[in-house]
C-alpha cells in the first residue's frame, strides 16, 4: 500500500470548503463554574458574574451559596455529578454538574441555565414547592419543641434555606406596651445558632415593622435608600440593608407580630419571595400563637409553683431577717427585676421602714431606707388609699414624693418601679416593692397582676409571723421579768441584782448602753453605780460618776417620776442635765425611767442607742416594769439594812442600861457611878466626846449654881 501511495499517480485537487457553507454556533447564556477539590473556584464566566452579581474575578464559594436558596444545592453539585433546580436571587434556575480530568486532579464544571418552561408557572410551581417545604419543616420542629425561641429558631432558619435573605427577623406583638418585640438569629450559617432578644423594640407606625403592624399588609421595598415615605429605625439602619420584605403574622383577625427578611443588596426580593413568605406566614402565625400560650401556661405553672415554695420556705423561719429573705427568693425571679424588697409600717412610730435584706439596695442604704408617715399630712393620706404605685421613673414621682423616699430611690438607682400594697385583715403592713426590669423595659401591667397576687400571699404570712414575732418577744419579756423578779428575792448582792437586771433588760430592748444612778438622800447626790454599767467606758463612768447635785436634783427624772422617752434626740426635747450623757455615749435614741418606792423616787435607769428609732413605746414599758422590781429590791436591802443597825443598837442600849442599874446597886461611890454613866453614854452615842456636871443650887434663887462634880 505504501508503494502503491508512493507510485506517480495524478494527485487528487482537494478544494477548500467553501466558506459560505460554514454555520454559525449561537452563543449561549449559561452560566458555567470550574470548582476544584476542596472548593476553590477555578472559573467563573460573565454571565456566572452577572447571575450571581459578584465583582471579584474568582469569587468564595461559600459566598455563592449563600445567593441560592437552599443554600446547600449549589454546594452539593460542586462535590458530586447531579441535576437540580433552586433560586439563585430569586429566580428559579436549573444546575447541572460534570466531573472532567484536570492535571491536578478531577474539577467540577457546573451549567446554570433558565429553565425551559412557562416562567409563571415555573414561579407559581416553585413557590408552592418551596412554602410546601417550609410548612413541612416547621410543623415537625414545632412538634418536637413548643417554647417560642426555637420555634422561632426553626422558623428563621426554614426561610434562609430558601429565601436570599441576609438577615431574618421575628416581632412579637405585646399588648400592655402597644410595641414589638424583636427576635433575630444569631450566628454564622452551618454553626450554633441561637434566638437573641433585640432591644429596644419597635414602636407602632415607626419604621418598617411599626408599618407592618399598624397597616397588617406586607411591606417589600427593593431599595431602602430610594424608600422616603417609610423609613427603617435608626437600631436597624446601621445594619446597612438595601432590600426588605416583611409580612404580617396575622391569626384570623388577631395580629401577632411580623415576620421580616432583608438583603445587603438593592433589589434582592422578588414576587415570587413575597409570595414565599405570604404562604407560610400563616403556619408561622399559628406555630408563634401555640408557643405564646405553652409559655404562658409554663409560666403560670412557675408562678404558682414558686409561690407554694415561697409559702413553705417562709414558715419555718422565726428571725425576721431570714424570713424576709425565704419571702425574697423567688420574688425576683417571677418578675425579672433587678430590685425586690418590703417596706413594713411600725404602728407605734408611724414609720414606714425597708427590710434586710433588700435584693439590688446595699445594706447601708436599706438602713436609711425609712420615712415617718405622720397624722394628716400628704404621706398619709396616700397610705391610706392602701393603692399600687406604678411608676417609670420613682425620683420624680408625686406620690414617692409625698411619702419622702424619692430621695432613697435615686441614691439605690431605682428608675421603673412597682410598689403593691401589703393588707391583711383590713390593716395596711406596709408595701412590696419591685424595680428596674432586668430587661431594661418598663413595668407592665401583667407585671402588676402578678405581683398583687404575690403580694396577696405574702401579707397574711407577714402578719402572722409578726403576731408570732410579738407573741415570742411578750414571752421573753415576761421570763426576764420573773427571772429578774427571782433574783431580786434571792440571796444575791445590790450589786449583783443591780448588774444582772440591767443586762437582761438591755438585751430584751436591743439597747447599746445602760446604766443605773441611786439618789444619796443624806449628801443630796444622785450617782452612778458603776459595777452594774453596761457597755461603759472608763471616760464615761467618770463623767457620769455624778449625775445631779442638790442643786439640780429636781430637774432629773428621779425627782420628777416621770419617764424620758425619744428615738430622735434634738437639743430642745431633752433636758440640759442630760446633754453631757448624749454627747458622751452619742445617743440618738434614749429611755431613762425612774425607781420608785412609796411614789418616791430613789434613782434611774438609762438606756441608750445610736440610731435612730430603735426604741418603742412598749420598750419604755418594759424598763419601767423591771425598774419597778429593782426599786423594791433596793427597798427591801435598804429595810434589812436598817433593822439590823437598829436591833444592835437597841441591844447596845438594854446592855448598857443593864451594866449601870448593877453598879447602882454594888457602890455608893458618887464619882465612880457618874463614870461609868459617862462611859455608856459616849459608847452608845458613838460620841467623839462628852461632859457631865453636878450642880450645888445656892442658897438664894438669885445666887448662880456652883459646879459640884465634873467628869469629861
């Protein structure tokens, strides 16, 4: 064959084609994208570029998904040889992808092109299959989890796996507050997601969601910057979105709140994407509507779950401050509130006072946390009214300011506040106070229901514990007083009587300082009886060694039996004898009565506090009834006392008598007889000296009698 080829043989003229015979390839309009192992992009063609309006020359992956709903089906034809049809920027396109060999290893070539069919039956088609979908998804998480949060977690994440939205958001309508609560999702695509609750909420007619709200008709605006009529908020311009489309989540007539998606870029959302969205955001409002409820009904559960506790917990505690602390425990808790505490009226003093502890306030300031409520003035008419004080700002409240702790409430920060009145048994016990949302919002009105009913619970158990409180404190009194009245008939010393009553009487009232004076009838003095003092410096028991003379004695209360009583000491309700006492022992609060025997008084007890209003009338009371039993055991040493000089005296007397009539009969000797009288007079007198005369009369009634015998 090779020769024959080789031979000389005319050769064949081969012409060229004509070029007229040529036919023309039309271009297409696919887009196409080379994807290498591990997801680089190796090639991206104009019409890729202008499908997924990207700028860069070999854009992320991962950027390109997140323009395709699902996002997962672009990613899915670049790792595997397959077919499929998703949105891409809201439109429907079908994805085809190829694996071809390439030196350095296998590429995916992947064609994206506009399908074939009716684009309105495409879209129509499409949009059906997608809600269809969501609405499936949604109702199985649904199932599976009732509380809001991950209802409205699986919600949003349902319509980015579908929608082009670069943020999703859920508004939840709130009735009391006439505002919406926005909730977003949080976090990076394919990691952990969560709900957050955004602040501040959104207000009603006030950009997109205040619209959606106040109109209930779904809102798309393709360019938020053209948009002048309606206006994003300012929280969420700075987000910078250029596309929005939102939607009411509407329950038969009944509104609940919006349900909204936005776009960095302008003309993001379509139609089609309102359709999307108009379809199940009816599922969604039902979904939304059936964890509002389970919450509420979880809620209620709580409560009264945690008022039971707060019922167990607090009686069986008998000290006051615990037991305002069992009552405090779940308060907080059940409103969310940063401030929780009790203010409990004194009747005695007219005081309305704030009890340790008080969660949010720091101890020092519970201390000065106290106002008197005094007859007819503006503070008491307002007590009287027994209303609930809601307030957003408590410094400049009216009625706060009536009752004088307005200044109180701006030193502890208090803003919000709710103050629910404390009545049990038609009487008023004072007030329960909460304040400064966790949340930073106001206090509602459901915030108000539930914290009368709290304070409905709590008031018959603060009466009872304080009957129960008085009952245990009338009981101790009434043991020291038999306990002191014991020692008083004991064999016991003054000084021990004197020392151990006052030291029960001290401890019963809570005083910080006491201390005993005895009236000197014979050098007119009224003195400190130092070995009872309690809690008296050495400076002190030699300033009050002496507390009156008798030039001052009818100023003291020995003098006057009257008691002094003040739990605010000024200079001009306290007598100036007892100044030098309050400036030395910095008294604020004073109780001095006096020890009477026969109506006569014989000394005083003094007990005294630094603090203001740390006595009560009943405390006044009680020192004057255990100063009653001191007086009669001072009376009774003083009668014993006085019996035994007496009976010695009389003996030394009748001895004496008895030795004299025995030498009258044994000797006539005249000076030896007047010596002996002489020696058992200054004996029995206890005379430093003495002097006996014997007078001769003269013999004239005239004449001078003249000294006739003299001893001494």
């Amino acid at each position: 064959m090779l020769r024959a080829l080789s031979g000389k043989q005319p050769v064949a003229q081969i012409e060229p084609p004509p070029t007229s015979t040529l036919v023309d390839i039309p271009s297409h309009h696919n887009a196409v994208i080379v994807v290498e192992g591990g997801g680089r992009v190796l090639n991206f063609n104009s019409h890729a570029r202008q499908w997924f309006d990207v700028q860069e020359k070999l854009p992320d992956l991962e950027h390109l998904s997140r323009r395709c709903r699902p996002s997962e089906t672009l990613l899915k034809l670049c790792a595997a040889e397959g077919q499929a049809k998703f949105a891409l920027n809201g439109k429907t396109v079908e994805g085809n992808s190829y694996r071809i060999p390439y030196p350095s290893g296998n590429v995916m070539v992947v064609t994206l092109q506009t399908p074939k069919e009716n684009p309105q039956t495409i879209i129509e088609s499409d949009s059906s299959d997608q809600s269809l979908q969501i609405i499936n998804k949604l109702s199985a998480s649904t199932v599976a989890d009732l509380a809001l949060k991950p209802t409205l977690k699986y919600i949003l994440e349902s319509i980015e796996e579908f929608l082009p939205a670069d943020a999703t958001e859920v508004t939840i309508w709130d009735e009391d507050s006439e505002t919406l609560q926005p909730y977003r999702l949080v976090g990076l695509a394919g990691l952990e997601r969560n709900i957050e609750k955004s602040f501040p909420q959104y207000q009603l007619g006030k950009g997109f969601s205040g619209y959606i709200a106040e109109q209930h008709k779904p809102l798309l605006i393709s360019s938020v910057a053209s948009s002048k009529d309606i206006r994003p908020t300012i929280g969420r311009a700075k987000h910078h979105f250029q596309s929005y489309l939102g939607v009411p989540l509407l329950l038969g007539e009944n509104f609940l709140g919006t349900l909204e998606i936005m776009a960095r870029n302008e003309n993001v959302f379509t139609e089609n994407d309102l359709a999307i969205l108009e379809l199940i955001s009816g599922q969604a409002a039902i979904a939304i509507y059936n964890s509002i409820v389970y919450e509420e009904e979880q809620e209620r559960t709580r409560e009264l779950s945690n008022l039971a506790e707060l019922s167990q917990a607090s009686g069986s505690s008998r000290d006051i401050s615990e037991f305002f602390s069992q009552l405090l425990k779940n308060i907080p808790s059940l409103i969310e509130t940063n401030i929780a505490g009790f203010l409990i009226y004194d009747e005695n003093r007219r005081v309305l006072e704030a009890q340790n502890p008080f969660i949010g306030i720091p101890p020092h300031i519970v201390e000065m946390y106290k106002t008197e409520i005094p007859i007819g003035s503006a503070a008491s008419q307002i007590w009287e009214k027994e209303q609930t004080i809601m307030t957003a700002e408590a410094a400049e409240d009216p009625r706060l300011q009536a009752l004088g702790i307005d200044h109180i409430a701006q030193a502890a920060g208090i803003h919000a506040t709710l103050l629910v009145p404390l009545t049990a048994g038609g009487r008023n016990l004072g007030y329960l106070q909460v304040g400064n949302k966790k949340s930073g919002g106001k206090i509602t009105e459901n915030d108000k229901r539930l914290l009368e009913i709290i304070a409905g619970q709590t008031a018959p158990i603060i009466e009872n514990a304080e009957l129960l409180h008085q009952s245990i404190k009338r009981a101790l009194r009434s043991e020291a007083i038999r306990r002191i009245a014991n020692l008083a008939g004991s064999e016991a010393t003054t000084d021990e009587i004197l020392k151990y009553s006052l030291l029960e009487l001290v401890r019963l009232i809570n005083a910080e300082k006491g201390a005993i004076f005895l009236f000197d009838e014979k050098q007119g003095k009224l003195e400190l009886h130092i070995p009872s003092g309690y809690q008296l410096s050495q400076d002190a028991q030699e300033k009050f060694a002496q507390l009156a003379n008798i030039s001052n004695f009818h100023k003291t209360v020995t003098y006057t039996t009257h008691p002094l009583f003040s739990n605010q000491i000024t200079t001009t309700d306290i007598p100036p004898l007892y100044q030098k006492a309050i400036n030395t022992l910095e008294v604020a609060s004073l109780i001095v009565v006096p020890l009477i025997i026969r109506d006569r008084g014989i000394g005083e007890i003094l007990l005294s506090s630094s603090q203001r209003g740390a006595f009560q009338k009943i405390d006044q009371q009680l020192a004057s009834a255990i100063a009653g039993q001191i007086a009669i055991a001072l009376d009774k040493a003083s009668l014993a006392t006085e019996t035994d000089d007496s009976l010695r005296q009389r003996v030394e007397q009748l001895t004496g008598l008895t030795r004299v009539s025995q030498a009258l009969n044994s000797t006539l000797n005249l000076e030896t007889l007047i010596q002996l009288v002489f020696d058992e007079a200054i004996h029995l007198t206890q005379a430093d000296c003495g002097i006996i005369f014997l007078l001769q009369q003269g013999e004239t009634k005239s004449a001078a009698p003249e000294i006739m015998f003299r001893i001494g």
